[in-house]
C-alpha cells in the first residue's frame, strides 16, 4: 500500500464509505444511473475539510476572475437558425479559478485525486475501464470561488461525467439545480422543447441540498444544470476532480487561456 493509500485514511470516512467494497460500488453505480447524480455526504472528515478550506482561502488571490455570454450547449451560436431560437440563448458565467499548478504538492487534494484506490473507484461508478489526469498542468484538479453574485448559468457538460467536492457554502443561493435528460445527445434530440420550458420556468429543476464535505458525481452531458447566483459575502468554493478516459489529452490551448487566463506555454 502506498503512503497516498494510506493518507486516504485520514481524509475519506472510508467506514461510512468502503470505495474498495463491491457491493457499495454496485449501489453507487445504481444510483448515478437512476438518478443522474451521486452525492456522498461527509465524504471527507472535519479536519481535512478545515484544512482544505483554509488552503483555498489562502490560495484565492491566484485565481483567475472571468465572466462569459455563452449558449446552453456552449457551442458558437448558430446564424442559420433565427437569434430568438433557444439553441441561440445566451446565459451568463462567472467564477474565479486555481489551477492544479497552483495548489500546494502537499495538499489533501492532490492525494485524493492521485489514489489508485479513488481512481478505481470512481472508474467503476462512471463504467470507465480506467481513468486518466489531464496531460496539460492546469485541469486536472482546480478550485472554483464564486463571490456574491456570481453563478453558472444553465449548460450541458461536454464530458460524460464530472466530480466535484464542495468545501463552503454561501449564506444563500449557489444551488445546485439540474434537469434530468433534458436531451439525448446520442439521439441528436436537441431537447429544444425542454430546454425552452426550463428557462421560461414552466418546467422546474431539482435542487441538490449540497452542504461541505459531499463528493458528487453528476452526468452533465443530457441533464441540463445551473449554479445559481451567490449570494452575501460567504464565497462559495468547490473543487473539481477532472479525468479522462484516455491519457494523454490536454485542454485546448485556446480553452486554457478563457477558463484560465494563460496557457500552458506561459509557464515553460
């Protein structure tokens, strides 16, 4: 066992959560595909979370601020479709992020994020053969703050899955809220229909009561989502795990430089 499997020990409740047990695998694997969603509160213990959000908050002046226009299925807009289409919709986003580079080598972060036990872990729920960290030096675990107003607007992920471990939450708003397969993408069903009724409110989304320390996994790419906006003085700070199911793939340096503000040229 290595000493990251051993460090897990003290981060994880691994009594309420056996992540190496078959049969509580298998009920995880049930639920994320029932529900869209996997959470799994008091995933981490009270010391760790104090510990990780002491280190986000001291590490918060390295994020990089950005606000964004952006359709639901963040993709170019479409001009052979009329600017009132819903594909054509604009929300906004806005958030500040840390990057992998800029989190401490010694944080509890990064030894979650590296065990094999986690990584097999997560593999099985997700029904990847194996998970991989992203080749480039910044997406592989970032931090995300979301000071007062400041939200995610409605979107489809790109990604067939994303984790994310919430550390703090504001005083109020920044819920979580999705629709559960608003599309089938598989299908090329749009959802347009669905799409349009969310964000006129004729349909309502399920709201996720998230508190600190709950590991979630969701399906984003057909369950429409949103993180509503912050709001008072309490950042709201979240960190995403982020994997691929094959090695070696980065983030487009284009892509790096919006969501991150520098490329991965900038620190060679």
């Amino acid at each position: 066992m290595t000493n990251i499997e051993l460090d897990l020990k003290q981060i994880i409740n691994l009594k309420q959560y056996p992540i190496d047990n078959e049969i509580f695998i298998r009920s995880c694997e049930n639920e994320l595909d029932q529900k869209g969603v996997l959470t799994l509160p008091n995933f981490i213990n009270n010391q760790t979370l104090l510990e990780l959000v002491n280190e986000a908050k001291v590490n918060q002046f390295k994020a990089y601020y950005a606000k964004s226009t952006h359709n639901i299925y963040l993709t170019e807009i479409d001009n052979k479709l009329p600017p009132d289409h819903i594909f054509n919709y604009q929300v906004v986003s806005s958030k500040g992020c840390i990057t992998t580079d800029q989190i401490p080598e010694n944080s509890k972060l990064k030894s979650i994020y590296g065990s094999t036990l986690f990584k097999n872990f997560l593999a099985k729920v997700v029904k990847e053969k194996n998970i991989y960290e992203y080749s480039d030096p910044f997406s592989s675990i970032n931090i995300h703050y979301a000071n007062d107003t400041q939200e995610l607007g409605w979107h489809f992920d790109n990604s067939n899955f994303a984790i994310t471990l919430l550390l703090q939450k504001p005083k109020a708003g920044g819920e979580f809220e999705y629709v559960k397969n608003t599309r089938n993408l598989e299908k090329n069903d749009m959802g347009y229909n669905s799409v349009s009724e969310i964000i006129h409110q004729k349909k309502n989304p399920t709201k996720l009561d998230i508190q600190p320390g709950t590991l979630v996994l969701f399906r984003g790419k057909n369950s429409m989502h949103r993180v509503t906006p912050t709001i008072g003085e309490t950042t709201r700070m979240l960190v995403v795990f982020a994997y691929n199911s094959k090695p070696g793939i980065s983030l487009s340096k284009s892509a790096q430089k919006t969501f991150f503000g520098r490329t991965s040229d900038d620190i060679k």
